[in-house]
C-alpha cells in the first residue's frame, strides 16, 4: 500500500506541475525504464555479452536521444551478430565490468562509480567508449544556446556543471562514436579516435511509417468492401480527412523542445510571404514553440500539437505536406544531425532545411530534399513545393528510397560493429573445472596472468557449482563468470578449455573465434577401467569441433601425436623462484618426510607413501601429510595432517620439511619436486612419464620404481646418512629450478596462443 500511495502523490504532482500530456509522457517513460530495469534485474550481473550501454539520459526528461543512441545502436549491433544490454548510469553495478568487453557511456555525467568503473575497466584491458550527440561536452559549446540565457543564475550553475561533468568522462575513454562530422571534428579534440554513427530509425519506426503511408496513400481509396472489418473504423477516418484536405497544403514545424525558438525565426519571414500569397496553406507546429507576434494573423491556419511520443510521430508526419527543417547557424546547430529530414523522408513527405551541418551531407539538393541559404531561397523553396505537387512527390520519393535502405539500423549497423570490434582488446576465456588451486589450475591462472599483462581482456569461466565472481592469483585479479548462473551471450576471440570436462563449452557454444585445450595429462586414466568418466574422458582427443592442443609437457606432446594423431603446441611448466627461495637443511635431530596428494585418487598411489612412511623409525623420521582435498586414512602414520594450505603459504610447508615423497604413477608433470628442490630439499620419486622431463636420478632427485618399498627406504636413508649426495643434489636442483623460472619461459608461453 505504501508504494501505491508514493506512485497516486507522485501522479498528482505531475497531472499539477505538466498537465495530462505531460504527465502522459513522464508515465510512458517512467514504464519503459520499469521494463529495462526488471529486465536486468533478473539478469543483474549475470548477462555476459559483448557491449554494454550506459545511458546517462533520464528516459522522462530527455526520451528521445536514448531512443536514438542506445536502442537503435542495440539493434545496429545485433543485427550484426554484437551483443549488448543498457545499464542507466545511476544504476551502475560494478559486477558488470566483469561481463562485457566494451562498455559505451551515452551522456553520462562524471561521478565517483563511474570513475572508479572506468577505472577498473581499463585494468582489465576492456575498452571505455563515449557516446555524444550534441556539443554538449564544454561550456564554450553551450554558451551559443541563446535559451540557455533565460535561465536563473542557479539553474546555469547547475547546467554548466553538468556539460564539464561530461566532459570529464569523456577525456577518460578510448575514443567516441557520434552522429556527424561536425561534431567529430570538435570531439577529436578531447579522445583519441572518433567514429560517426549517424542517427538512423529503427525497425519499428520503419514499420509504422510503412503503415502511415499505407494508411494516408492507399486504405482511404479502396473499395469499401475491400476494406478488413478491423480496418473499418481507420478507412472512414481517413476518407473524411481526405475530403477535408483537398487542396490545402500543409506544411509542418516539428521543434521538439523549446530551444529551438530561435531556429524557427529564420524561417519566419518566408513563411508570411507565403502564407499571405497563398490562402490554401497550413502551418502544423508539434512541440514547445512560441508562435511569433508576426504570425498572429494566420492563427486560424497555425494549428498546434501537444509534445507526442515517437510512435505517433510517422502518423502525425505522414498528415502534412512540406517538412520544415530550419536551423540558425551556428557550431551548435552544425553538429546537429539529420533526424528530421529521415522521420519524414520514411512517410514520404519531403523536406526543405537549412544548408548547414548534416542537413548538407546528406541530402542531395533537388533530389531527396531542398536547401536554403537565406529567406529568398527558402521563400522558393517552399513556393516551388506547394505550387508543384509533382514536384513534391518526386522528392520525397526519392528522399524515401534513400533512408529506407541507408537511414535504418538493420542496413547501417555494419561499419558500427566493425569500429567497436577494431577497438576491442583481444579477449581470452579460459574455461576451468573449479577454482580450488591444484597443480593444473595453478598453470592455467600462469598462462591467464603472462596474458592479461600482454594486454588481453582474460575471463575465466567456472564450471563448478561456485558462485565466486573474481579469483585473485599471485596479485592479479580475474574476472569469473559462473557458468550455471550466468547467461553468456558474447564472442570470445580465443577459449581454452583446462581439462576434459571444460571442453563441452568448446563444443557447444558456437561464438568463439579460435578454440585451444591445454592438455596437462592423460585424464583418461584418472578413472579405473568401466567408469563411464574415462569414455568421456577420452572422448575430448577427438573433440566435435576444431581445437589447437597445447600441453605443458613433452610426453603430452609425445602420446598425443603417436596415439591420437594431435599436433600440439608446447611449452614447459614454470616456477617463481621468489616464492620458492632456498632455504639449506640441516639433518640434526627430526627428519620430516612430507607426503603429499589426495589419496581419494588412485593414480596419486598415495597409499605407497605411507606404507613407505609406516617402515620408518618415528624416533627419527616425523611424517607430514598435506593434501587439499583427502582426509588421512585410519592406518596411515601421520604426525602432521595440513589441510587446504592456502597456495602462498605452500612454499613454507616445503621449507620446513627435508624430503619430498612422491609416489604418483601418472602426472604429467608434477610440481611437488620442483618446488621441493627449489627451496633447497630433497625429493624421492616415482618416475613417470611426465615428471621424467625434469627429474635425473642423483644430480637433482632419486628414483625409484613404482612398488619396490624397501629400495623407497633406502633412498632416504641415503639421503640422511650421505652429505656428498645431498650437496650435489642441492646443486643440481637449484639449477633446475633456475631454468625452469616462469619469467624465463613467459615468450613461450605466450605463443601457445598465437
């Protein structure tokens, strides 16, 4: 009840302060706003497209330049396969800087969110566009608006505040799309690039100007039987103004806002020469416009329209005869666009404007419309075009023609598209299983950090159950999109599925430019022979759709070619030495073994570590288990059970431990011994195919085969009782490290990707 009371005061001060026409209109807009912003609330921070507009113009005070320059640019774009959502700028939500890849502010007037959104954009490598059609970007713009004089010194204030507010948005994006030459001119002095999109009429403002004219040029002569019965009602109307009409000529200001008194005065003096001269004219003002005193005695012939909304507009157009499109000169008016003449030009109705700005780009004299340099010509003009039916219907025939296929967003949307595209960064989306930090995840937010500092826009896809919406890895802070909550509706240049799992998304979501699957083992056997996991599993080495292998390992490298017939690319594994320095051991007292791994995984063979560790004397050997997932078993012999060890503190664990067991018998790489060597221990390992790059039995590791416990035992004794052996291992694991620092290898791992 509450609500319906705020809306019935709200309603009542509007019918007192705007009438019912305005009031009409604040209603009209103050629904449509409702729909956007229930339309993105369903979807808040879940749609995940490619541009998102940011309309800084309040639908109720100003509805007809966001109509123009996000809805129709919306529709330009998805015509050409862009896809993109409106956002009004006082409703900005910072999750949407993860979502899109280009965010367009139409008007919007600096404040500290979209400040602080600008910002973190441009962290990202996505791209800040401004949209603006109108000089209303700095006061010396403005200051040749005679209206604005007019205003309290209050009011100025506050205005001109608003133009330096946008201004200041401005300067901070990337470039500007606007709607004539003009304007570009002057806007290239504030942003680097600048794109022309100009003003064009929708696919419903098409379609109900088609049904003008139908409704003007054909239904009224029709057969009265040949008239649909829900037609009926519209056929008599018309008939009857067709009767009425005869030979009156109507000509038509349509002036929108009161700031454009001025523009009308230019034409004043021709219009009661003519008007005089001839007695069968009409002049039809829609708008705020104050009838000169000049004009008084043709008030019988001067009739008035309310302000209407757009899609009354083509009917209202289509009932006149001569469209006027005056403009003073000025830099303001010159960089105004051409909107008039193509509303009226799509009803067939022809236009005589002021030979400045866009009017002169656009139309061609004599052709698709007149145009005027002073009253002489304008007297004319409009002579020529009131005397001359034929004449009128030729030129606006043509006029027609032309905008119906070159002033429309579905045939103009093409070089818009193309320019936002030529902007965009490079965006890169790696698809992973879950965010919890394993080995394989670890590589893969590598690959995503070296990336995003070579400039790409990098997103990661979860597609696990968790909602997180950023990962933050080693000081760099990703964007994730939950894949189960999230309505993904963007293109991605390049997507990158981390395991088999991940490369459903690959094949299922057509919008990628260039697939790759980095390959970090056999996931095959990561399941016992019958589970139906390792068919799908093995299923991904022949994907439905084409992808680019690459791999961080040689045997990858190596049982992709032989078995599967996969060309990979290849790059090895890193380590930062800075996080793993060395620290030297010394073997007084307690020996600790550290076993690591989830002993739920059969091929981790966690088991054998700790039979190994049961056969060791606890008054001299102290066992630490660390694993992220799995709880230690009842028979297991652990002293020290670490549990999700955050990745930063991983490195700790290691240095306060002497030696490494590690007992898997499928990784394809394994990062457990490097780490172990670079922090100056020791590692006793199984060797298999992916370890086997880097591991050399006594210069940096000892070995031994898979099952053999007892020779398991001896290696560490060896290693407790040998300093000679420990000093050379020291060495030559310090040096595999080295070799092995991420920053070395960044140029390799970059061409992965290329």
């Amino acid at each position: 009840m509450e609500d319906i009371s705020i809306i019935a005061k709200k309603t009542w001060k509007a019918l007192r302060e705007d009438g019912i026409a305005g009031t009409y209109r604040k209603t009209r807009s103050y629904i449509h706003t409702a729909k956007v912003r229930k339309q993105l609330a369903q979807y808040e921070g879940k749609v995940c497209g490619d541009v998102l507009f940011i309309n800084g113009c309040d639908y109720t005070a100003l509805p007809h330049p966001p109509r123009y320059r996000v809805m129709h640019q919306q529709e330009q774009l998805k015509a050409n396969n862009m896809e993109s959502t409106e956002n009004f700028y006082l409703h900005l939500n910072f999750d949407q800087v993860r979502c899109f890849r280009v965010f367009i502010f139409f008007r919007c007037p600096y404040t500290e969110e979209i400040g602080e959104f600008i910002k973190m954009a441009k962290s990202l490598n996505k791209v800040v566009i401004y949209d603006i059609d109108d000089l209303v970007i700095d006061t010396k713009y403005t200051d040749t608006i005679k209206y604005l004089d007019t205003m309290s010194k209050e009011e100025r204030k506050g205005y001109d505040e608003g133009v330096r507010n946008m201004q200041k948005v401005l300067k901070m994006c990337d470039a500007a799309i606007t709607t004539t030459e003009r304007l570009a001119e002057e806007l290239s002095q504030y942003v680097p690039k600048v794109f022309i999109n100009r003003n064009t009429a929708s696919e419903e403002m098409l379609e109900l100007s088609e049904k003008a004219i139908y409704e003007r040029d054909i239904l009224p002569y029709l057969e009265e039987t040949a008239v649909k019965e829900e037609n009926k009602k519209c056929y008599l109307e018309k008939k009857e103004q067709q009767l009425v009409r005869k030979d009156i000529v109507r000509m038509g200001y349509f002036s929108g806002s009161i700031t454009h008194n001025d523009d009308f005065i230019l034409v004043q003096p021709a219009l009661i020469r003519l008007m005089r001269e001839f007695k069968n004219t009409e002049l039809h003002v829609v708008g705020i416009l104050d009838i000169p005193e000049g004009m008084k005695e043709f008030e019988g012939r001067i009739i008035t329209h309310p302000f209407c909304d757009w899609k009354q507009l083509p009917e209202l157009i289509s009932q006149i005869d001569i469209n006027l499109a005056p403009l003073e000169e000025s830099i303001f008016n010159e960089a105004k666009s051409e909107n008039k003449w193509v509303e009226a030009a799509l009803v067939k109705v022809p236009t005589v404007a002021s030979n400045i700005g866009a009017f002169a780009k656009m139309i061609e004299h004599n052709v698709t419309g007149l145009l005027c340099n002073n009253e002489e010509e304008w007297y004319q003009a409009l002579k020529c075009l009131i005397t001359d039916k034929e004449t009128r219907n030729k030129i606006a025939e043509n006029a027609y023609n032309f905008c119906k296929k070159k002033c429309v967003t579905l045939y103009t949307g093409f070089q818009l598209a193309k320019f936002i595209k030529s902007m965009m960064t490079p965006n890169i989306v790696f698809v992973l299983p879950a965010l919890n930090i394993s080995g394989g995840i670890m590589v893969a937010l590598e690959h995503c950090k070296m990336l995003k500092e070579d400039g790409y826009d990098v997103t990661i896809i979860n597609d696990d159950f968790d909602s997180s919406k950023w990962c933050e890895f080693r000081g760099v802070k990703f964007p994730v999109i939950p894949s189960r909550e999230n309505l993904i509706i963007g293109s991605f240049d390049k997507a990158v599925a981390t395991m088999w799992s991940t490369v459903k998304f690959l094949e299922t979501y057509t919008n990628i430019k260039k697939r790759y699957y980095l390959v970090q083992n056999f996931e095959t056997n990561f399941y016992e022979p019958n589970d139906p996991l390792r068919i799908e599993a093995n299923q991904k080495y022949s994907p439905k759709v084409e992808v680019q292998f690459v791999t961080i390992s040689k045997w990858c490298e190596e049982w992709l070619k032989e078995d599967y017939e996969r060309t990979s690319r290849y790059a090895p594994n890193g380590i930062h030495k800075e996080q793993f320095c060395s620290e030297r051991r010394t073997f007084e007292g307690k020996i600790r073994v550290l076993i690591e791994g989830d002993c739920g995984v059969y091929y981790k063979n966690v088991d054998e570590s700790f039979k190994i560790a049961n056969r060791l004397d606890p008054k001299k050997f102290e066992i630490w288990y660390m694993s992220y997932n799995a709880q230690p078993k009842e028979w297991y012999r652990v002293d020290k059970f670490l549990h999700k060890i955050p990745f930063e503190k991983v490195a700790d664990v290691y240095r306060q431990c002497h030696i490494l067991l590690k007992t898997s018998f499928l990784e394809s790489f394994s990062y457990p011994p490097l780490e172990m060597m670079a922090t100056g221990g020791y590692s006793v390992v199984v060797p298999n195919g992916g370890n086997k790059e880097y591991l050399i039995d006594e210069e940096n590791c000892l070995l031994y085969p898979c099952g053999e416990i007892d020779k398991a035992v001896e290696k560490i004794e060896r290693i407790c009782n040998d300093e000679e052996l420990r000093e050379r291992l020291y060495r030559g694991g310090m040096k595999t490290a080295e070799n092995r620092e991420w920053e070395t290898i960044r140029t390799e791992i970059l061409e992965l990707y290329k």
